[in-house]
C-alpha cells in the first residue's frame, strides 16, 4: 500500500458544484497519476476490452480504460469491487 500526501495534490472544484458554496465536491487527478496501474490479465494484444486497475488505496479500487490512462477512472469500494467480480464470474 502506498502514502499519497494528499495536501500538496492540486484540487478543483466540480462543474456540478453550485454558485453558493454548498453542494461542492472537489476533485485532483495527483492521486490516480501516483497510482501503479496494471493490466488485467485477460486483456489482449489488439487492445480491445482493456482496463488496469490499482491497489494503491486501501479500501478503494480505482479502475481505467487502459487505451486511455488520463481519461476518467471509476473508483469503488473494496466490498463494491468484490460484488462486480463475483458478478462477472457468475455471469451477470
């Protein structure tokens, strides 16, 4: 597990934050950039179906199109994670 000093990340507000400062959420690509990605295993040569996944962040699992590495990443729970994986095995 890696330590990511979030402090020194630069942050931006969210274009679905209102103009009077509540419903804000905050967003920084440093921490995914700091992230190891890899390859899943059932990824092919023809970069087709494709996405890497990290285990950088305890309790979260941060999943990416690996044809496009600064696109957005979708980042679940572990338990979340789990269920999706349990859900691809059974077939759903």
């Amino acid at each position: 597990m890696r330590t990511i000093d979030l402090s020194t990340a630069t942050w931006r507000k969210s274009s679905y934050s209102n103009s009077d400062g509540g419903e804000c959420v905050e967003v920084s690509p440093d921490f995914l950039d700091a992230a190891a990605w890899r390859k899943s295993s059932h990824s092919n040569q023809d970069g087709g179906e494709c996405i890497e996944i990290t285990h950088d962040f305890e309790g979260l699992v941060p999943i990416r199109d690996s044809k496009n590495p600064a696109g957005p990443a979708l980042i679940l729970s572990a338990p979340a994670w789990g269920a999706f994986i349990d859900g691809v095995k059974a077939g759903g």
